[in-house]
C-alpha cells in the first residue's frame, strides 16, 4: 500500500494531512450542513440567516415542524417505497443483463460481435432527453401479458405501471462497456480450465468469471443507483408514462413543494429526508466496495 | 481474425485478450473443436441477447425515429401530420439560430474547464484518503455526498448560495477580511458559467475520487517496495509509478467526465436558464428548449443528431490518441 | 389524431416494426364505463385540492350516471404530461389548464368544444373564460391580478404620493417614486420583481408592461407576425426603461421567487400577483395593494389563468355535467376563500371573506376588470412564451435592447410561418 509509505510520523506532519482534509471536507460539507439546517427553520428564519454562518446553524426559531408538514403534503412512505423498488429491479437485472453481454463481447468469439459492440459504444452518447417523445410512443404501444385473476391477457400499453419504469433503463450501454473493459483484462485460460473440469458457458460465468469481478460490479451498481437518471433521479419519464400518485417516484415529490408559493423549509426537509437513504447506501456499500477491491488486488 | 476483432475493444488490455483468445483456440483445436465453436456461437449470442433486444428497442429504436424527425417538421403537439422538409432544421441550426452556435462553444469550454479541475481534482482527493490515517472513511463519505444528493437539489442550493448576498460572497468575505465586496455570481454573463463549473466539479467530484481509489489500491504494494529500494522520492515514485499504472483508470475517468460535461443540462435548466445573455446555454438545454417549451420536436432532433455527430467524433479522436500512447 | 401521424413517421423511417403493435391498440384514457377522470395541476397544493375534492363529492352524490376521480400532477412538469398523454392516447375525460395554453390544446386536439348553457358561463369575468377561435373550451374559478404592494410607512417616508385608480402613478412619477425609494429608504431593492421565477411569470407579469407602453406580444390585428408590436418604438420605450430598473439597481436581476426580497424588508415594493396578498398583510400591517402604473396607454396586468376543460378523449355528457356542478358559486367562493385568489363570479365574491364589497382585496377585482389583458390566444403562445422569457432575461441582464427585441421577432415570425399561421 502506499499508505504504509506515507504514514504521518510527527504531530506536524499530521496537521499537514488533517488540515487539506478538513478544509475540503467544509467545503464539501457546507451546502449539505445549510440543507439540513435550513430545513429546521421557517421560511422567514431561512432568509434572514441566508448571509451569515447563522445558515449553517441551528439557531432562531427551529423545530420539526417542516418534516410534520411533508408527511401532510406527500406521500412519503409510498414514493420512497416505490423508488427503492425501481431502483433495486433497474440495478438488479441490469447487473445480470449488461455483465452477460459484457462477456460475450469482451471474451467470446462470435459472428456479428464487433457490429454490435460499435452500436453499443455510439449510444453511450445519445443523451435520454433527445429521444424520450419516441419513448413515450413507443412503450404506450408495447405489449404485456397482465392476469385477471388467473388468465392471462394480452394488454396494449406499458403506460402507469412499474415495469414501464423498469425495463426501458435495464440496458445500459455505459455498464457493458465497462463489464467488457474489466472482463477483457482477467487472466487468460479461464475459460479452458473450466471447460477441462466440464463446466459449460453459463457455469464458467457464474462460478469463475462474477467471483473475480466483484469490483466492477460494485461500481456499476454505484453507477447505476446514483447516476442514472431512472433510479432514485427519475423525474420526467415517471411524469410522462406514469399517471397514478401511487406509482410515482421520490423525486417527483419534490415538485409538490413548488405550487402556488413555495415553502423552502419544507422542500428542505423533504430533500434531506429522501437523501439519508442515499447516504446509508453508501455507508454500507463503500466497505464492501473497498473490501471487493482489495480482494481483486491479488488477481494479476 | 480473432485480433483484427479484439481490437475493436477500445480497452487497456485487449492485446491480453487476443493472447488469450489464440491460446483458448488451441485448446479448442485439442479438443476437437467444431462443436464447441459452434457451441460458442450459440452460448455468446445468448449471453448477448437480452442486452441487445433491449437495446434496440429502447435505444437504437427511438434513436432511429428521432433520426427520421430531423428531416420533417415535426411537432410536440399538432394537427397536422410532419412533412418531410428536407435539410431545412440542419440549414436553419448552422445559419439562423445563433445561439445554437454559442451552445455548441459553451459546451466545449465547460468540458475543457471541467474534464481536467474534475479528473485532477478527484485524483488529489483518492490520494488523500488512500492514506492509512484515522477518519479516512468519514472523508471519504464526505467527499461522496453530493454524489448521492440529487442534482435538481443541488442546483436549488447553489442558485441561493451564489446570490448576491448568498453565502458564495459572505465566506470569500469572511476569509479576505471584507477586502471582496461580492457579486451575483450568476447574473453576470463572465462569472455564470464559471460559477456552474465550481458547482457541477464539487457535485460530481467525489464520483471520480472513488473510481481513482479503485485504481490506486489496484496497484501491487511490491511495486511501491521496488521503487523505495532505487531510492526514489515519493513524488518520484507518484510520478514514475503510481501515474503510469493509473492509465486504464484515468482513460474511463477522461471518457466519463468528458460524456457527462457534454451533456451539461440539469444545472442550467435550474440556475440559469441559459442566461444570462445565452453565455450557459448548452446544446442538450436547446435542444430540450427547442424540443419541449417551443414544441419543435422535428428541430430539436436535427440539433439531436448535431449533437451525437459531435460527441462521436470526440469520442474517436480520444480514443485514437489513447490507442496511440498505447503503442510503444 | 396525433398518433396517427407519428405512426405514419415511425412506418417512413423504418420504425414501423418497434412500433406495429400500435396498430392494434386505440384506446383511450377517458373511459366510458362511468368513471369521470380529472387531472389537475395541483399536487401539493391541499387549499385547492380541497376543493376539487369537495366538487366531486358534490358531483358523485348529486347523481348516479357518472363517477368523478382525481389525479393530481405538478405544476412544473404537467404541460410535458399532458402532452405525452396526448400523444399515447391517454387524455383523462376532463383536466386543468393555464388559461393562455388554451389554443394551443384545443388546436392541437386535446380539448373538446365545452358546452354547457350562457346563463352559467356569463356571469363569469371574461378572463376566466378560455376561448379560441369564437369557441369555448374552458372556464376557470377564479382569476388573479398582479398589482404593487407597498407599505404606507414607507410610501410616506419617501413622500410619494399614493396611487388610486383614477389618478394611477404615471411613468415619470413612478421612476421618482422608485429612485426616491431607493435614495430615503433604508432598502437594498426599491421594487421586487421575483426575476427567478421562469415558469409563466415572465410573460404573465412583464408583458403587461409592454402593452401599457403601447407594445405587444403579437400583431393581434392579423395574429400572423410581432413585426412591429414587439419591436416598434413602443417595444423598444419598454425595454429601455425595464432595463434601466436593473441597471440602475432599483430591482435585483436574482430576486427570489414569491416576492421574498420585500417579505424579508430587502425591497420597499413588489410586483406580485394576489395569492401572496395575505401573507403580505400577515407580514407587515400596513401594506398597500396600489394600481400598477400607466406607462402610457393605461395600467395593464395579465389575465387568465388555471381553467377546467373537457378533453377530446371525454365523456361529453359527462364532462359538462360536472362542469355545470363545478361552476356553482359556492365552489367558487370556497376557491377564493381557501386560496386568496379572486372569485370569477360576483355572486360567489359576495359569499368571500376578502372580495365583499368591504373587502380587503376587494381592489383585486377592480384591477382585473379594469386592466387585464390576455396573452396572445394563439396555438404560438407556447412559441412567444418560451422567446419572450429568454429574451426578456437578456433584457434583464443589459443585451441591447432593440436587436433583443429583432431576434424575439425573428423567432416568433419563423414559428407561425412554419406552421402556415396556426389557422390564422
């Protein structure tokens, strides 16, 4: 480790270290810290605080009476359930439907591989915004099977449901590149080996090639929880394709804030709340990033 | 065959993979061979299958409509069916709509000023807390947070902070002793786009701090003992081996900021609108303009495919200047 | 209608297999089991909702035909979801709209001619009523008026005369009135204009400024160009002088949306509309709601604001029958009361707390009747609303006036002769 190298061996060398850090830290901090607090005080308190160090503090009239209010204005328990559901379906088949195309690019020979992976490398550019008005017509005219009671019927239309908000941001161009990146660069032989004890494709793949690549999986998953615009930030699409309350997004909420005259220290109080189970995702998932990463550090 | 098909992958590493895929194809040759090839074929385009059905449907199908829509004049909403038009959108993006030039010159200097303050940023910032030092996860939570924080809320945020008696000016204030008496940073058509780079770097910032860490603990202890053995300094060391091991990392961070920066959107549409005097208006903010508010669907795809030709050709010349370094 | 078209587009292009089972499918949202289903714009917003909600009650009880159910939107992304509904076939049976998008729907087919009887619809002021083309879609309950709000302390300690609407201030009067403000006051704003609130504000409130100077949006003789109404010599008085507010730092560029600046005592006056009327007056108890001022062909403010509409995928029978439940004048006191906004009828304005004829917003009432202007109605209205926002900010932020005003033009004229003048 480098770590080992540049430990701090003096008090002055640790201030050396702590001080850029903390500098930083504020400086990364000040904007989250002026949320929170803001979101303890009233509008008028908000505004007269906003130019002084008194934005960071919880001072003047505070209370909890903003968090009361969001639960009064938005469903709050329903929109943050059904954003933990479309976030964990997009990532979860994601993960399995981009790595399993990543293989086959990255370390399967095939016909048509190299057409298909120039197609995935361009719409790593198209940007979602500029072809969401095809989107619409297209998934408002998509089959699906749906069941009264315990028939199947043949329905016309995705529009108001979960799955409209799922399947269309499973692939994920962005997420196979980089399985094929990662997957390129594991040893070579793999394959053969398995082949040898008589395990076929899917078997290699699941028992080989996804215990070594715990570290690319674990940044596509930070990827796609964090930036995609499908998952915890979806706004426009669940707005077009989704009519029902019921079904809406936790970032659609914040809208409700902005009718007729705003409150601020309730969208404050909203935003901090549906960013705390970000931040635990986090928390949790940074050391088990960090571990898979320090396990793939024996690979080469 | 099997090079001249690897090297497609634009990745650190597909020389290895080529290696690999002869020696796997002398394996094969041993095991005699023609079914399992065939049974490669098979098993790859399974493997492939969802993704690429998904794909087509979901990307490359509207892709391919919003092509055909540059070429009519389409709207949002309309009575009457588009009719083709021709190169008209395209004459009309390069002759008439002036500030549809100026975004395409805003979007560059914001990826010129943001791809390296974010990339080099980032990498100070994995230095940091790659030290075995107490709080290095606290730090690193830190530096992740407004990752995870929404960028309609930030943006919220900074449009209050930057005001003029926003909380920008009264630190800068504070830390000249009152020497700055401050100024509406995103009002001034010299200091907005500037004032959305500092924000969008410390938004994103963190993001790329955490893919340089995943590089920089990639790299084998071994090879820092080597270097502490010829004596070297440790910037010596971070310059001769830390730097050039970090090459497949920094290719994905250069191409991940450089794709996100193109596409700048959110932050404009919340602080600025484009304003003040066109000076942050970017191509993805007119094309949504043009597209959603002025219900112009069929000239926002042409500026749509602008864009994508645009971005595609960054893309090869990036990445025949990386493949070139490649070579020894 | 509208699907049918970008089915012919998809089939061109070659989409048509990603798209073929649209064939198949016609459905459309508004149903025709019984069930009424309304959108609003209001999601949030629990004065308003309230009374939506109590409507339905009223209308489901009062009869057995139909059902009514809500589904309330945001206000900042609904005009995309109404048009993406449009566009996949989706339109509930009767929905709100901002009154100036009015022709825009109705040319574009999402709304459904809206029939119910004249005894109803005129006692309605004139703004609240959504018409195109000599034919009415839409009727709101109540309206609202952008007038100046001051405090009479600070008027009388800058010795400036308050205005009534006989004797409204004039140009040069309201300039002194503004710069002595600014000198005698210990305000950092002399007037707050909410410049960050991009939405409709722009159009709706500094547009009527224009008009006072003698400008316009559009030529609304021929509704076919804004050559000349938008960047003639009365145009160009207008952005001078709105400028000169800005440069001069009588108004700040970066206001805050809602009138903060002057809730927070930052600014001496604004400009607001009359749902921040009862704050105002909770904040500070001398506050003054005065006639904004003649520029020069009298005062104007905007007119027409949210309406109810039947779409084009209603229940027709329906949809006016709730109509004509919705209309009742209690509803529209109840609309009043709960939000503060003026009453579209003088029935239900006798029946509120503030509009009586003793009233303490009562002037609200005068103001829309004796100075309202409606936007443009026109389908480019979306069109001249997104230019004048943009360039109005360039305005704002010191671009030169008359060749802002030239490209606004520019751009507008281009659209309506793209469209072969949207009917006109």
């Amino acid at each position: 480790m480098t770590a080992a190298t540049m430990k701090p061996r003096t008090a002055a060398r640790r201030w050396w270290i702590y001080a850029p850090m903390t500098l930083l830290a504020v400086f990364f901090l000040f904007p989250i810290v002026f949320m929170v607090t803001a979101s303890l005080k009233t509008d008028h308190q908000i505004f007269a605080d906003m130019d002084s160090l008194r934005a960071f503090l919880p001072v003047g009239e505070i209370g909890l009476a903003n968090y009361a209010a969001v639960f009064e204005r938005v469903p709050f328990w329903r929109f943050l359930a059904n954003s933990v559901f479309v976030t964990a379906c997009v990532t979860a088949f994601g993960l399995v439907v981009n790595s399993m195309c990543g293989y086959a690019l990255a370390r399967m020979r095939w016909k048509g591989r190299a057409v298909v992976f120039g197609f995935i490398i361009a719409t790593l550019i198209l940007p979602f915004d500029t072809t969401i008005v095809p989107m619409v017509y297209l998934v408002a005219n998509l089959p699906w099977i749906g069941f009264e009671g315990l028939r199947p019927v043949l329905e016309i239309g995705w529009l108001n449901t979960y799955h409209v908000q799922i399947i269309p941001f499973i692939v994920n161009a962005f997420a196979i590149f980089l399985f094929a990146q990662y997957f390129s660069s594991l040893p070579k032989g793999l394959e053969e080996a398995a082949a040898m004890d008589g395990a076929g494709w899917l078997r290699t793949y699941w028992r080989i090639i996804v215990p070594l690549s715990k570290p690319v999986f674990a940044t596509v998953t930070i990827l796609t929880v964090v930036t995609s615009p499908a998952t915890w930030n979806a706004y426009l699409w669940p707005l077009m394709t989704v009519q029902s309350e019921e079904l809406r997004p936790v970032m659609v909420g914040v809208q409700y804030f902005f009718q007729l005259d705003t409150d601020w220290g309730e969208v404050m109080a909203y935003i901090s709340m549906i960013t705390i189970p970000m931040v635990a995702v986090f928390i949790a998932f940074q050391r088990a990033f960090i571990r898979s990463i320090a396990g793939a550090g024996m690979k080469d | 065959m099997a090079i001249a098909r690897t090297g497609k992958i634009p990745a650190p590493g597909s020389a290895r993979v080529a290696e690999r895929r002869s020696s796997a194809a002398t394996a094969r040759t041993r095991r005699g061979g023609g079914d399992f090839q065939r049974n490669e074929q098979r098993a790859a385009r399974a493997f492939a299958l969802p993704g690429i059905i998904l794909l087509l449907l979901f990307v490359i199908g509207p892709a391919v409509v919003s092509l055909a829509m540059s070429f009519t004049n389409a709207r949002l909403i309309s009575p009457t069916a588009p009719e083709f038009i021709g190169l008209d959108n395209f004459r009309r993006a390069f002759t008439e709509d002036a500030l549809f030039g100026e975004s395409i010159g805003n979007t560059f200097l914001f990826a010129a000023l943001v791809v390296p303050i974010q990339g080099g940023l980032g990498l100070v910032l994995a230095l940091l807390v790659n030290q075995k030092i107490a709080g290095r996860n606290f730090f690193r939570t830190v530096y992740f947070l407004p990752v995870i924080t929404s960028m309609v809320v930030i943006s919220l945020l900074w449009r209050f902070l930057y005001q003029e008696d926003g909380l920008v000016n009264s630190a800068l204030s504070m830390l000249t002793a009152g020497a700055y008496a401050g100024q509406a940073w995103l009002s001034n058509p010299s200091t907005a786009m500037g004032a959305i780079v500092v924000m969008s770097v410390w938004q994103g910032v963190g993001f790329h701090m955490v893919i340089w860490l995943a590089g920089l603990q990639a790299i084998p202890e071994e090879v820092y003992e080597a270097g502490e053995l010829d004596g070297a300094t440790p910037w010596q060391r971070f310059w001769r081996i830390t730097l050039p091991l970090l090459k497949p990392t920094s290719v994905f961070v250069l191409i991940t900021i450089t794709i996100a920066a193109m596409s700048l959107f959110v932050q404009v549409d919340i602080m600025t609108d484009g304003g003040p005097l066109g000076s942050t208006s970017t191509i993805v903010y007119q094309i949504v303009q043009k597209g959603f508010q002025q219900q112009q669907i069929g000239y926002a795809a042409a500026l749509s495919l602008i864009f994508f030709c645009i971005v595609l050709a960054m893309a090869l010349v990036q990445r025949r200047l990386t493949r070139e370094r490649d070579q020894p | 209608m509208q699907r049918r078209e970008l089915m012919k587009l998809a089939a061109a292009s070659g989409g048509a297999a990603l798209a073929g089972p649209a064939l198949a499918a016609c459905s459309s949202g508004g149903s025709s089991d019984g069930t009424l289903l309304l959108w609003t714009h209001t999601a949030g917003n629990d004065a308003e909702l309230g009374v939506t909600d109590q409507i339905i009650e009223a209308f489901n009880a009062g009869q057995d035909a139909y059902t009514a159910e809500r589904e309330s939107f945001p206000q900042d992304a609904y005009n995309d979801t109404v048009n993406a509904a449009a566009l996949s076939g989706d339109l509930p049976d009767l929905l709100t709209v901002d009154g100036p998008n009015v022709p825009n729907w109705a040319w574009a087919g999402h709304l459904r001619p809206l029939d119910v009887p004249s005894e109803t619809t005129d006692k309605f002021l004139p703004t609240t009523l959504g018409v195109f083309q000599d034919q009415l879609y839409s009727v709101g309950h109540w309206e609202a008026a952008c007038s100046i709000f001051a405090r009479e302390s600070v008027l009388e300690a800058a010795q400036v005369r308050i205005p009534t609407m006989d004797e409204p201030w004039s140009r040069e009067e309201f300039d002194e009135a503004l710069e002595r403000i600014a000198a005698d006051t210990g305000h950092r704003w002399a007037i707050d204009l909410s410049t960050a609130d991009i939405g409709e504000w722009y159009p709706y409130a500094f547009s009527p400024f224009l008009q006072s100077f003698g400008g316009d949006l559009l030529d609304r003789t021929t509704y076919l160009s804004a050559e000349g109404a938008l960047n003639g010599p009365e145009a160009l008085a207008w952005g001078q002088w709105f400028q000169r507010l800005f440069a001069e730092g009588l108004a700040n560029p970066e206001s805050p949306i809602g009138a903060e600046e002057f809730l927070q005592g930052d600014a001496a006056m604004t400009y607001m509309g009359n749902w921040g009327a009862l704050q105002a007056m909770e904040q500070f108890d001398d506050v003054l709601f005065l006639p904004p001022p003649d520029l020069g062909t009298g005062p104007r403010i905007g007119g027409g604001s949210w309406q109810w509409a039947p779409t084009s995928a209603a229940d027709a029978e329906g949809a006016n029958a709730w109509m004509e439940t919705a209309l009742a004048d209690e509803f529209v006191a109840e609309f009043a009361n709960r939000t503060g906004l003026i009453p579209a009828t003088e029935a239900a304005a006798e029946l509120t707390e503030h509009y009586g004829p003793d009233g303490d917003l009562r002037m609200m009432m005068d103001y829309s009747r004796a100075y309202a202007v409606l936007r443009p109605e026109t389908p480019a209205y979306a069109v001249i609303a997104s230019v004048f926002t943009q360039y109005a900010g360039d305005i704002i932020h010191g671009g030169d006036v008359q060749q802002t005003l030239d490209a606004a033009v520019a751009e507008i004229d281009a659209d309506i002769e793209a469209n072969a003048g949207y009917g006109f």
